[in-house]
C-alpha cells in the first residue's frame, strides 16, 4: 500500500520546524531538544485527546501503555510498537525496530549524530498523550543503531 | 547483459551521484573530466533530438547504441537526470529508469532531511538501497 | 485484553497531526519574531524548502509529465497536487486575459482549523507556507511564479483566496566551461 501524501507533507514539515529550531542562535543544545518536545508535547496531548474520545477509560497503566504502543502508534506512524518492557516500577521501554522518521536517514551508524533532533518532537509526542490520559511522565529515547529506537518512559508520581 | 555505470546529475549538469559496476576499461580521463563530458555530450544530444523532431513529442532523446555499449537517459519533469551505461543487449529500460527515480532517488534523496537536493549525495542508506535495486534487475550480470 | 483496536480515521488523523504541527511551527515563529512581515517571510521560505521537496514526491505518486500551458498547471495544481496532500479541491477562478494569472480559492483550508488570528496580529498570513511551497515546486518545473494571499478567511474575508501569478519561464543553467 502507498503512504499516504499526507503523511510525506507532515514529515517535511517536521522536517522544517526541526531545521528552523536548529538554526536560530540559542547556545545550548538542550535548548533546542527542549524547545522541539514541548512542541511534541502539546501535538501529543491533542491526539491522544481525539483518540481516546469515545472510548472508555483505562483500567490501568499497562493499559494505557498498551494503546500507547498499539493504537497511538499505528496512528502516527502506521505500525505498532515492536517491543514493550517494564520494570514493574514505573519504567517501560518501548522499541520500534525501524521507527518511521528515521528509516530514510540512515541504517547504521551514519548521521548518528543528528538522531537526537528528529526524535525530540516524538518524545513530545509520548509524554502528551500519557499526559492527556492522567501520567505525568520523562521521556527520552535512544538510538544505538539507525533506525531502531528505544523509548524509554519513567513514570513521575507525586 | 551487463551495467557498466551510472550517473545522476541535478538541472544545472552537477554531478550528484556516480557509481561504475563492471568496466574494464577506464576513458582516461580524470572523473571530473569524464563527468563534464558525459553531461555536455547528453545535453548536445538531447537538445538536437528535441529540435530536429518532426513532431511535437514529450519524450525526446532515450538512448543510443554503439558497437560496444548503450547509454539509457531518464529525465524526471524536474530536470534530474539519470544517465546508465549497459551493454547493447539490453532493451528498453524506461520504466526501470522511472523507478530509480522514484523509488530509490526520492525515497532515500528527497525524503531524508540530511541529504541537500544539489549536493553530491553522501548518505550511505541510499547508496545500499541503489545497490539493491541495480543487482535486482533482471539485466544485471556481476562479472567482476 | 478488555479494549479492543479501534479503527480510526487515519487520513483525518494524520491531517490533523499536520496542522497541529503547522500551528506549532507558527506559534514559534510567533514567539521568535515581533513583526508580521517577518513572520510572513519565514513562513514564505520554509514553504519553499517543502515545495522543493515535495514536488519531487508528487511527480513519483502521479507519474506525470510537465504541464503544456499554465491553465493545465493550474488544472494539476488544485485537482491533484491540492487534492493529494491537502485532501481539498481548491476552485480556480479570476485567471487574468492573459492568463497568466490566476487564484486558487480555499473554502476550507485545513491549516486553519484551530486557529483564532490575535487581535495585534493583522498582518500575518497565517497560510503563507502555501505560497512558498507553491513557488519552490513550480520553480522546479522551471516555471517562476509569484504566489500571495488577496484574500483570507482568518481576516474576516469570507474567502480565501491563493493567487499565481506567471512571471517566466526557467532555463536550466549549464556548468561553466561547457559550451
């Protein structure tokens, strides 16, 4: 099945806000990362919002993880989480083997550098809807090797 | 049958991507040379084809054939082009070139931010799936 | 599993995750510049970046070749280059005599569908991006364009109004030493 020429559209525009964030004159790197996931972060909040508006509620935190990894997922990026992990103590670790915003950048190690930049606003886009479904939360990802990704989310209890 | 090389190059004739496979004989000539050359030749070709047609047409120039070997051309409507040299025994490869345009060059070029469009192609992901396209094509014959 | 998979409008998803990311890169623009004008360039520039791109994938989709005429680039501009990214069908009106200009016009213009333009903003083009992208595809149709709101819904216009304007034809430059 062809990709969607939406999605082609939402991709360079990410692709701009991404570029546009990294060429203004702000020093520190975090900045930028911190700039581009709290854009992520509302954009999250909105969907997860649409998603989960004539469904029923979670029963529990798994669960929502659970539609984090399946339906949030699918919706973005058109698969599922690959694998989910928890500690049982407020971790889990999602990870998408070929994550869609990287799988034309590189396989391996080459630009490796430039992970960070298109993974802040995804990051964004998990903590918003955990948000949108009552966990507060830090999310960070990691890459080892393009394009697999590890998203790692500790939960923030008050 | 066998490919020789290929070669692509932006609107304004910059070379941004050349790749040999089986050649075993070099033009001499230094590859910067070899690649002006390559553009001008085509570009000549390619202009007088257009102006000596008897008829208005959409596609001009497609290839041609010595003795030894055949260069196909492929020229999306913006103005990339795609040069391959493939011995006389292949046939008329024009969809096959359509597809390096769109489903290598696009995917892999265009659509990965880190690749400037008029820039000499670099990423590593493009070069491995240019590969996988080349040796999957039914003409494709490693002899080296 | 108590919940099941539910079946979501993935094309509606997906068009509202663009425009929520459209007001996202504005709102930081926003924040980044005082004046409007300044905002408008920016918007007018990353279009362009897009359009570039975006053209390239569009000729790949549809298999086409390069237009005859400016009435057929108005034709696949808002039949199918509109309809496919955008999922609107834009109607084209006001072409000059000449024809060599004409407008687009945006019943519904999905980049706006959250959006309130603030009181002391009267002068953003909140659509700008659309003129850039515009611009950036057809320049690598070798046709310069020049494209710009007259008329937009978010300023009280009951339209919104894309005008092209046709200004030449491009020829592609050769690498010195070549002739």
């Amino acid at each position: 099945m062809q990709e969607d020429a939406t999605n082609v559209l939402f991709e360079l525009l990410h692709d701009e806000l991404i570029s546009y964030v990294y060429s203004n004159d702000i020093d520190m790197k975090s900045k930028q990362i911190s700039i581009l996931e709290s854009h992520g972060f509302r954009i999250g909040q909105s969907l997860a919002e649409q998603l989960t508006k004539d469904s029923s509620r979670f029963k529990d935190e798994l669960e929502i993880m659970k539609f984090v990894c399946r339906d949030f997922w699918s919706a973005m990026y058109q698969k599922q989480v690959d694998n989910l992990r928890t500690n049982h103590q407020g971790v889990y670790v999602l990870q998408d083997n070929c994550f869609k915003l990287l799988k034309r950048i590189s396989s391996g190690k080459q630009y490796l550098e430039f992970a960070p930049r298109f993974l802040a606003i995804p990051c964004g886009f998990v903590r918003g809807a955990l948000a949108n479904l009552g966990i507060n939360s830090i999310v960070t990802a990691e890459v080892i090797s393009m394009p697999a990704v590890k998203f790692q989310i500790m939960i923030q209890r008050v | 049958m066998t490919i020789h090389l290929l070669h692509i190059y932006d609107r304004n004739g910059n070379s941004l991507f050349a790749k040999e496979w089986s050649r075993k004989k070099s033009s001499n000539l230094t590859k910067v040379e070899e690649q002006k050359l390559l553009f001008g030749m085509i570009h000549s070709i390619k202009s007088f084809v257009t102006k000596m047609s008897p008829k208005d047409g959409k596609e001009g120039f497609i290839s041609y054939t010595t003795s030894r070997y055949k260069i196909h051309f492929y020229e999306s409507p913006t103005g990339l082009k795609f040069i391959l040299l493939t011995d006389i025994f292949v046939g008329n490869i024009r969809e096959t070139m359509k597809k390096l345009y769109s489903s290598v060059y696009v995917e892999f070029v265009v659509r990965n931010p880190l690749c400037p469009l008029n820039e000499p192609i670099r990423s590593s992901l493009f070069e491995t799936k240019l590969e996988t396209f080349m040796t999957g094509l039914s003409f494709f014959e490693d002899s080296n | 599993m108590s919940k099941q998979t539910r079946a979501f409008d993935n094309k509606k998803l997906v068009g509202e995750l663009f425009t929520l990311t459209y007001g996202a890169l504005v709102s930081q623009l926003i924040k980044d510049y005082e004046k409007d004008e300044e905002v408008n360039k920016q918007l007018d520039k990353m279009g362009y970046n897009i359009g570039i791109r975006l053209v390239e994938d569009f000729m790949a989709r549809s298999n086409m070749g390069k237009c005859q005429d400016f009435r057929e680039t108005a034709d696949v501009l808002a039949k199918m280059a509109f309809k496919m990214y955008l999922n609107i069908t834009p109607t084209i009106a006001n072409w000059s005599p000449a024809n060599d200009e004409f407008s687009l016009m945006l019943d519904n213009n999905p980049l706006v569908e959250f959006v309130e333009l603030p009181e002391d903003r009267s002068k953003l083009n909140y659509s700008n991006v659309l003129c850039g992208a515009v611009r950036g595809a057809l320049e690598m149709l070798q046709l310069e364009v020049e494209a710009w709101f007259p008329r937009d819904s978010l300023k009280g216009d009951n339209v919104t109004e894309l005008r092209i304007k046709f200004i030449r034809k491009l020829t592609d430059a050769l690498p010195a030493g070549e002739d």
